[in-house]
C-alpha cells in the first residue's frame, strides 16, 4: 500500500479491475457525503488546505475496518515490518539467502 507522492490518497491495490471501480466508487462516495456536502468553500486554495488536512486525518488518524480498524499508515508500517521480520531474523542467526 504505497503512494507515488504525499497528495494522493492510498487505495489498496487490487488484480481485479472491477473490484478497483467499485472501491474508488465507494470510495468517492463516502468522501463526498462525509466531507464535501458538509463544506462550503470560497477559494480554490481554501478548498486545497481543507482536503489536505482531510487526507492527513484519512491516511494517518482514521481507522478503516477493512484494516483490522488501523489507519493506512499504521497498516502499511505493520505490513513493511512484517515482510522484514525474517529477513532480520536471518540477519541475526548468521543466515543468508545463499545458504
């Protein structure tokens, strides 16, 4: 679950095309309800601010059921830490994948 750049929002990546629409479709949608129909806005950089701080709340703070009620950030950091464990546990014990 990684981002090209700090403005985008994570979405986790799925193989299935059809089950990537209808998770940015519900995606939008929540967003939309939750947050855009709550806010009137009368600039555009006003506008970019709000959804910035948004997005830090969504990314970094908000727990999402689907990730075991952890925000992305905390997911992807567990994840990262997962996938290094035995790579580290090798480390330790002297192994190497060439043995």
């Amino acid at each position: 679950m990684e981002a090209s750049d700090d403005s985008r929002l994570w979405l986790l990546e799925d193989d299935n095309s059809h089950q990537k629409k209808l998770r940015v479709w519900s995606f939008n949608g929540r967003f939309q309800n939750e947050y855009l129909n709550e806010m009137l806005f009368s600039t555009l950089s006003e506008t970019r601010g709000a959804i910035g701080s948004w997005k830090e709340v969504y990314n970094h703070r908000r727990p999402h059921s689907a990730l075991g009620n952890m925000s992305p950030a905390e997911f992807a950091l567990k994840s990262k830490l997962e996938n290094s464990l035995p790579e580290a546990k090798n480390e330790t014990l002297g192994l190497s994948e060439e043995s």
